[in-house]
C-alpha cells in the first residue's frame, strides 16, 4: 500500500509538469477535443452486462497496437460469452479503431488518466471480469483497482525496450509493488521474459508466446487499385523506394538515395511516409530545399507527377507498403533509437533495409537478417549504397522478399495461444471472483 499511496502523491505534480507539453502534442495532433472528459474517468454509454457474457477491458495504447489486435478482436467476437470494451490513448488510434472495429467491441472509450479518482470512476462503470494491456502498457492505479475488484489482469504482446527496462531497473524496490498484480504476462521474446525476471517478475507468471504482430492479414491491392494508388500519390511508373515511418533526418538520407539511383539510370520515384503525420511542415520544408518534386497526400490527389510523395496521413501503412520495391524501416539510423516495426513490409514480402537501432525490435531485425529478409546499414551513406545496389538488382530484391515472407510464415501463431490464456483466466475468474467482487487475491488459473 505504501507503494501505491506514494505514486498517487507524486502522480499529481508531475502530471503538472508533464501537460504543457501533452496539451502542444494533442493540440498539434488534433482530434482530441472529443470526448475529452473521458480522459478524467468518464466513459462512453455502455450497455448492461448480461448474465453469463464476461467483459473484458483491453487497453491498446496506438496505433501500432490498435492494428495488431484485429485478429485478436474478431476470433473473440466468435464468442457469445465474451464482449470486449476497447480503450486507447491517441486521437489517432481512436479513429482507427471507430473505423476498422466497431461491430466487434461493445464501446470503445479513451483510457482514463492513471490517478485514483480517475481510474476509480472508470472502473465503477465498466465493472470488467479481465483487463487487457497491450505491450508496454503498465499502469500502477489501473492494476490496483483490478486488484482491490479481484480482476485479472492480462499483459498480452508484452516487451520491454532498452529504456524502460533501464528505468525499471533503477527502481526496482518500486517496480514489483506496483506492478505485482499483473496475474500473467505473455512476453514476446525470452529476452523480454528475461528482463522481466531481473525486475522481480515470478516465473510462473511469465509465458513467452510470441509476437500477435506477426499473425496480421493485410488485405492485397488487385492492380487496379495499385495503379490508382500510383496515380493519386503522383507517382511516375517505375520503382518505389519507401521510407516507412521515418522520422527526422531519415527523409533526407532517402533523398540523397533517390537521386544516387537516378544518376545510375535507374527509374525510381520515393514514397515517404513520416512516423508522425504533424511533421509533414517540416518535410516539406526540408524536401522544398532539395531540388525535387513533392506532394502532400493531405493535399488531396497530386496534380501531376513527382519525384518524391509524402503520405503525411494515419493508418494507411499496410496499403502504401505495398507499392514499395524496397523499404526502409524508420527511427533506426544514428541518432534515432529504437525503431519502427518491420513487420507489415515482412508480412508483405519487401525487401527490407534498416538502420543500427532497431532495439525495440531486436530479435525481429536479427531473425530477418539472418533469414536473408532484411539487411542493417549503419548510417546515411552504407544507406545510399545499400539502396542503389538492391534497386538496380531485381534478383537479389525477389530472393530478399521470398526469405521475409518465409520468415513471417514460420512465425505465426502468437494469437491463438494468447486466445487460449484469455479464456484459462476468463473461466478461473467465472469460478473464483468473489461475489462482491472485492477483496481477492491475484487470481491464477
């Protein structure tokens, strides 16, 4: 209790310090006016629970993550006993998830602000039977209301990057308080369940099942809908080289690419697509300043065609994916750490390049590498060279892609076994909750 009580207190003030910023973001960003007051423990009208249907509530921080849990949602929509309340944190993910999943939750809502009274009045309206965090989602309130309610809480898909597990590790004696309520955590790599231990973590809460990421369908463009696509972005006929979620500086080393390329002869237009869609300002500063053709598909259709097409959007990286001969996987080049998920263009069969810090997805960049899917260039100039070599050699890109789809078929799995232990703690919960539904221990099937 002393635990929680101190992140309450310090909770307040640095939530003080840290809005400002938030509030830039939100304002930048757009969107999230909306059902602001969700935020602060409001909810969206939910329906009464009915007898014998267990509510899940599954929290699903972004984008990335909303689009990963497709397939997760629609195999327990299959489920009369089950219904899902969906929460988010970003505009962005929210309007994904309004589009893409609502036949198949009961609400879908903003994530409270983890602080007592917030996560409190949450709680007391959506009354759940399991919660459901997604990846590196830990929130100390939220887990301890679960507790206080004898809820299971489920972290699915759930990794650990270089920086959080530094920080956790710095605080240690304050970590397991915490967070010991999560009854089960489903590691994607050993290493995330290695780290997970070092924080004090039981091993017979950890089930390493690998990535859900990994069991995405992306729906093909027939040629038609790829030609149109082309012709709206403004692209010239040829070959694509796509930047997938860069980030600053990232777009730059792309250009000069572009343009060793084209001083081979080589037919070749570049697709952008930032991490950050607010940043499209600063692109098209930086790409006014190069010399070349560009269009912002905010902009609407492209009026002719360009040397460069900047999808400055949300939510459209699996179809733009797939107009790329070669892909370059974002916030991987020096100084930028961590990486953007190379999964999608696997999926799709591309011939991958990435930088030297992809650390958020480590054992996926040296799986792909060794496969022969993927290749890592240290920095701007081995990037330039990497991609005028793959770009004039169609051989080597077919034997790249055929690896990365071989790769990504022996992979998959990851929601089937995560479904089974949603449900192992689905039916524990229906035979050990308490009636008042207060006062119990962490629940294990």
């Amino acid at each position: 209790m002393i635990a929680i009580w101190l992140y309450r207190i310090l909770f307040l003030p640095a939530l003080l310090v840290v809005a400002p910023y938030y509030l830039w973001r939100m304002r930048k960003r757009g969107g999230y006016r909306a059902n602001f007051g969700q935020r602060f423990g409001g909810t969206p009208p939910l329906p009464p629970k009915r007898s014998g249907v267990r509510r899940l509530w599954l929290q699903a921080v972004s984008v990335g993550e909303m689009l990963a849990i497709g397939p997760l949602l629609e195999a327990l929509k299959k489920d009369d006993t089950v219904e899902v309340y969906l929460t988010t944190t970003t505009s962005t993910a929210h309007e994904i998830a309004l589009d893409q999943y609502g036949s198949l939750v009961v609400a879908l809502g903003y994530f409270p602000l983890d602080w007592w009274w917030f996560s409190l009045c949450a709680w007391r309206r959506i009354r759940p039977d399991l919660a459901i965090l997604m990846e590196g989602e830990r929130w100390p309130e939220h887990i301890h209301q679960a507790s206080r309610q004898a809820v299971p809480v489920l972290s699915i898909n759930s990794r650990l990057s270089d920086r959080s597990f530094r920080r956790m590790s710095r605080v240690r004696w304050l970590v397991l308080p915490l967070l010991g309520g999560i009854a089960c955590s489903l590691p994607v790599t050993a290493q995330d369940e290695e780290r997970l231990r070092e924080l004090g973590f039981p091993a017979d809460r950890l089930r390493t099942l690998g990535n859900i990421k990994l069991d995405l369908t992306i729906p093909p463009l027939d040629e038609p809908q790829r030609h149109e696509l082309r012709r709206t972005l403004g692209l010239r006929d040829g070959l694509v080289l796509l930047g997938s979620s860069t980030w600053d500086g990232e777009e730059l080393a792309l250009v000069q690419a572009l343009k060793a390329a084209r001083s081979r002869g080589l037919a070749v237009s570049l697709l952008l697509v930032p991490r950050h869609a607010e940043r499209r300002d600063a692109v098209a500063t930086a790409l006014s300043k190069t010399g070349l053709r560009f269009h912002l598909r905010s902009h609407g259709v492209a009026p002719h065609e360009v040397d460069v097409a900047v999808a400055d959007t949300t939510g459209e990286l699996r179809t733009l994916t797939q107009l790329g001969d070669l892909v370059f996987c974002g916030k991987s080049l020096p100084p930028h750490d961590g990486g953007q998920s190379p999964v999608e263009a696997a999926a799709l069969g591309r011939p991958l390049l990435f930088g030297p810090h992809l650390s958020n997805f480590r054992e996926i960049a040296r799986a792909l590498r060794e496969s022969g899917g993927a290749r890592e260039v240290l920095n701007e100039s081995e990037l330039v060279a990497a991609c005028v070599e793959l770009l004039a050699d169609e051989a080597q890109r077919a034997r790249m892609s055929a690896a990365a789809l071989a790769w990504h078929a022996h992979n998959r799995g990851a929601v089937e076994r995560t479904l089974a232990v949603i449900h192992e703690f689905l039916a524990a919960s229906r035979t050990q909750r308490p009636a008042n539904g207060r006062g119990a221990n962490v629940l294990r099937p």
